[in-house]
C-alpha cells in the first residue's frame, strides 16, 4: 500500500492570521497556546469534528498543533481523509515557542509549553 505523506509545514510558514486547531488536552492549552486558535482535544476530536468543518466553512488551511507533532500528525491524517484542506505543524507548540512565536495562557501566568 503506498500512503501519500503527510502535508506539514514548518512553524515559520504559518500565517499570523492563519487558522491554528490546537489538540492538546486542557492542561496544556491552559499553561500556554496559540492566541486565536481552535481548541479541540484529539480525545474529543470525532464527536466535536462539527466545530471545526464550522469555523473553516470558508476553505482555509487547518494548521494542526499538538506539543511535538504525534497527536497532531494523526488529526492531521484524519482531516485530509475528510477532504480538509489541513497541515501538520512540525515539532507542534516546542517549536512554535521556540521560534519566538506569540503564545498567551489562560488567567495571569506567563504562557509555556507544558
């Protein structure tokens, strides 16, 4: 069997504007995430699908996030399999932190990748 690989993009090549689905679990979009992005942990992500075929009825990119890019990687596979137009983001929020990117948390501490 011959499987097409993965479309992914480096955290550079993001768009400040672009669309971002975050998979982590509550804990770890709460210590620090992408200001903007769509929160839906993989472990919710089939029967919360609906959320997200909503906020990208417009046909942009998905930029799929996890912390290092596993969990993403199969969200990743999944929505392409649906006909999304979607992107894993290598090395997730380690690298998108790494990079410089802006992150925010939730309440007053200071944004980190847990």
């Amino acid at each position: 069997m011959n499987f097409a690989p993965l479309p992914s993009v480096d955290v550079a090549a993001v768009p400040a504007d672009g669309f971002v689905l975050d998979v982590r679990e509550d804990n770890e979009w709460a210590a620090g995430h992408v200001e903007g992005a769509l929160h839906i942990p993989m472990s919710d992500f089939v029967a919360r699908f609906g959320e997200l075929t909503e906020a990208v009825a417009d046909g942009r990119r998905v930029h799929v996030m996890c912390r290092v890019g596993g969990r993403s990687a199969q969200v990743t596979q999944y929505l392409v399999q649906q006909g999304v137009d979607a992107v894993n983001i290598d090395g997730g929020m380690l690298a998108w932190d790494g990079a410089g990117r802006p992150m925010i948390a939730d309440g007053e501490s200071p944004a980190f990748v847990l």
